[in-house]
C-alpha cells in the first residue's frame, strides 16, 4: 500500500494549509498548471507543494497521491479555506496578523 490512511484532520496535522489546497486540488486531477492558475501562484511553487505533498504522504508519484487523496479525500467546506483560518486565527490573536 502507497502512503498512510489519513483523514481530512490528519492531513492537517502533516500538511501546511496551502498544501491542503493544493492538494484539494490534486485529488481533482488539476495539472500543476490549472494549479497554479486557480492559486494564482506560480507553477514553480505548485511544483514544490506537489513535491512536499508527495514526501509527506509517502507516495512516489502525483498519480500514487491522488490515489491516497481518493481514499480519504481532502475536504474543504466552501466557506472555509485554510487562508480564511489564517485570517480567523488572526484575528483571534493566536496567529501573527496577516497583511493584504
């Protein structure tokens, strides 16, 4: 079996919130680009997510990690993103203020 069985709350605890929406998005089967796109971040950054994501779920491919994702899928509510945490969290003193 390729990379570990985590759920959403694990992912969480192992990925960075940006990785978890990079790889909401992975587990779609969005290439780098269509990534980096819907990110508005460069393709070279969504490379080093992926990178990171794939070192992090101990899959050797992007194909093996979607397949870990298939099986406990990344679920981001609409509402909620891990920026908008951040923000929240902000806001709430336990995080450094963010600046836009």
């Amino acid at each position: 079996m390729i990379g570990p069985l985590l759920g959403p709350l694990e992912y969480g605890s192992r990925l960075t919130s940006r990785e978890l929406e990079v790889a909401a998005l992975l587990q779609e089967g969005l290439s780098n680009k269509q990534i980096a796109n819907r990110l508005t971040i460069q393709m070279a950054t969504v490379k080093n997510h992926v990178h990171s994501i794939l070192a992090k779920l101990d899959a050797p491919t992007r194909t093996d990690a979607a397949a870990v994702l298939r099986r406990r899928p990344v679920e981001l509510a609409p509402a909620w993103t891990p920026r908008a945490a951040d923000h929240l969290a902000a806001a709430e003193g336990s995080i450094p203020a963010l600046r836009i």
